[in-house]
C-alpha cells in the first residue's frame, strides 16, 4: 500500500468504537533500514489555554492495527492504559 492511499483514513479503536483521528493529521514513525511502519502518533488536541504548553500524543504500535480498510484503519487499542508521548511546540 502506498502513503498516498493513507492519507484521509479515520482511525477507530475497535475496543471501544472511538474515533482517534485522521491519517493527515497524524505521523508514522518507520524503521529506517527496513522501511516498514513502527507505529502512528496522533496528536491529542487541546484547548487555546494550553496552545503554548506541553502538547501529547497518542502512540498507536502498528501491531495494534487490526485491518485497513477503503474508509478506516481499525487498531485495538486498551484505552485503559494509553501509550503517551510529548512534544513541545
């Protein structure tokens, strides 16, 4: 599959039917020397009080997508304990 085939999919956490965003809005990180995906980070929006503080993301492991549809990308998820990284701006 091609990045540009990405690109407008809407993540779904199919644990919990949780919408967690937009490829486009998000990054891959890929393994360099063997060019295969890692993991998505999503970005975690907040409001304009924090534009200027800490920012998170959400760290989805591409072992956690589960099927890639013409629509969707479904990961499985534990919502329960999240994987969250930060970044500043």
């Amino acid at each position: 599959m091609r990045m540009a085939e990405f690109a407008g999919k809407e993540i779904i956490n199919i644990n919990d039917g949780a919408r967690l965003g937009v490829v486009g809005e998000t990054d891959l990180a890929i393994d360099v020397e063997t060019g295969r995906i890692q993991s998505i980070i999503l970005p975690r929006k907040g409001s304009f009080l924090n534009f200027w503080a800490e920012k998170h993301e959400l760290v989805v492991p591409w072992e956690a997508v589960k099927k890639i549809g013409l629509e969707v990308i479904i990961v499985e998820l534990d919502q329960a304990t999240p994987r969250f990284g930060k970044f500043l701006v």
